[in-house]
C-alpha cells in the first residue's frame, strides 16, 4: 500500500480482503460473528465500509479466515492502521453525521482516483455543482432531510470540486449529463446560468472534458452514478457510486462496474463532441434558453 492512501482506500483494501477470505472459507457474516463473539452488525459494517477495524481485532479475524501468509497480513494490519491516521477535510465536525457512509467513502475515493467518469441524466454532476445550484437540487428533499443536512450536503459538493481542482496531479475528470439539464432551472436562472459559465470556465482551464447526451437519444436506466478508477482503468481497480434521491450505495463488484462502464462508454461514443458541447454549455450560461435551440452535426470526437 502507497504511504499516499486515504482512509478510504486503505479501509477497502482491508473489507475486501475480509470478504474475500470469508466467502472463500464458506461461512456467512453470522458465522464469523459468532466465531469472533461480535455483534452481527460489527462485521457487517466492517464488509460495507461504514466503519474501520482495529489492528487488534483484525489479527485474530485473519488467523480465524485463514489468511496465514506473514506479509499478507501485515500489509493489512497496515492498511487497517493507515484507515484510522489521518484525518481529512470531511472529517471535521461540521460534517459529522450529516453524510452518509457511501458519501464519505466517496469522497475518500474522489481524494485517490486518478480518473472519474461521471453520468447524471436529470442534473448537473454533483462535484460540477455550483452552491446555489446545489442548494435548489439537494432542497428537494426537504420532506427526507433537515435543514442542516440539506445545507451540509449542499456545501459539500462545492467541497468536493474545490479538492477535485486542488489535487497534484489533477485526476482526469469526465462528465456527461443530459442535454436537459441545460434547461432545468434549479436554483433560478442565474443559478443555473452561474453554475454553467463556472463549467464553461472549467473546461477552457483544462480541469474537466464534458459531453452532452442529446435529447433525441435515450439513456440506460442506472440513474446518477460515477466510476473512480484508484490505479489505471481496469474494473478491478474501480469503484462505482450510485446515487438515487437521498439513498446512494458504493458497488465494488467488477461485473456491475463493467455494465455501467459499457453504458457510459455508449453514450460518450454517442454524444455531442467537446467541441460542441462547451460552446453549447456556454451559450446556455449566457441564455438557458439558448442550450438546446441548435442540434450540432458533431456527435462523437475523441478524447
């Protein structure tokens, strides 16, 4: 494990690990609770991410897994420890309790990535978001949320694009949202229109590479997700986050990532070109009305 890994990264390593060698030595989530005399949802959380796993626990854990080999095991009482070091920006107190456990891995992994690949049909992506845009998005759930956590989860967005363009070396950032989207004023028009001219000013500096899915094409039904890559982009090395309302979930099974992989591949390849697109987000920052008057011929550059 690199002296560079997050938390995040650090904690999955390790529940994957945990999961791993309990499905290979065929015992259920009870059984190894019971072994280990822990409560049930101890070892469910510890599987999910939700929380991390003390070295003095986990030694026992992987002798009773089987998991005997010295260096594999010290290179995950490692990566447990490193879970639990550093405390990281969303870790202050404003945020605690206010997010959920997919959020904050996901932001932990956002931390890491190296490439994000990101798709929203109904909204502008939410690291892209402005904070008025965010507010108006994330206050449509008012019957669900308190004030504060609509307000937390509103800042956080802006958070996370503020990380995003702050990393060295930058991540490679890829959004691509509904043609839609330029027209749905969440926030009011000058909430929409700032929260695109700060896309248009993104994608001149380099930061981000839109496309916009056109209206006339449909779009699988997976809803919002984002594809982190830790490594290079094989989905071995991926995590997916799924976002549905105020539910979300993180899937770290590969064949999952590949079919929302495939999609997004799919719609990229069927898109309007870079080119296109930001002059088209830039227009709408200066009149929403103006984002989905002109088709364009460009349906595909490459990267």
């Amino acid at each position: 494990m690199s002296s560079g890994d997050t938390p995040a990264v650090a904690r999955r390593k390790v529940r994957l690990a945990i999961k791993d060698a309990r499905n290979a030595k065929g015992d259920t989530q009870t059984q190894v609770a019971e072994a280990m005399e822990w409560s049930l949802s101890k070892v469910m959380r510890i599987e999910s991410g939700e929380v991390t796993i003390s070295q003095n626990d986990l030694r026992p854990l992987l002798a009773y897994l089987g998991i005997r080999d010295r260096k594999v095991a010290e290179e995950l009482v490692q990566a447990a420890k490193a879970s639990k070091q550093r405390r990281q920006w969303w870790d202050d107190k404003r945020y605690q309790g206010r997010l959920t456990s997919a959020m904050r891995q996901l932001i932990g992994f956002e931390a890491e990535a190296s490439v994000i690949r990101s798709f929203a049909p109904q909204v502008i992506p939410g690291w892209l978001q402005g904070q008025a845009y965010a507010l108006a998005v994330t206050q449509g759930f008012t019957e669900e949320l308190r004030d504060d956590e609509i307000e937390t989860r509103a800042a956080i967005r802006v958070e996370r694009r503020k990380a995003l363009w702050e990393r060295n070396p930058r991540p490679r950032l890829y959004a691509l949202f509904d043609e839609s989207v330029l027209l749905r004023g969440y926030g009011g028009p000058q909430a929409l229109r700032k929260s695109l001219a700060e896309i248009s000013t993104s994608i001149a500096e380099g930061r981000v590479t839109v496309r916009i899915h056109p209206l006339e094409l449909p779009y699988p039904p997976f809803g919002q997700y984002d594809l982190m890559y830790l490594s290079n982009e094989e989905n071995s090395h991926a995590v997916l986050y799924r976002e549905s309302g105020t539910l979300d979930e993180i899937v770290d099974d590969p064949a999952r990532i590949a079919r929302h992989r495939e999609a997004w591949d799919r719609m990229w390849e069927s898109s309007i070109g870079e080119e296109d697109s930001a002059r088209k987000i830039a227009a709408a920052a200066i009149d929403p009305a103006a984002g989905a008057d002109t088709r364009f011929a460009d349906k595909g550059s490459s990267d």
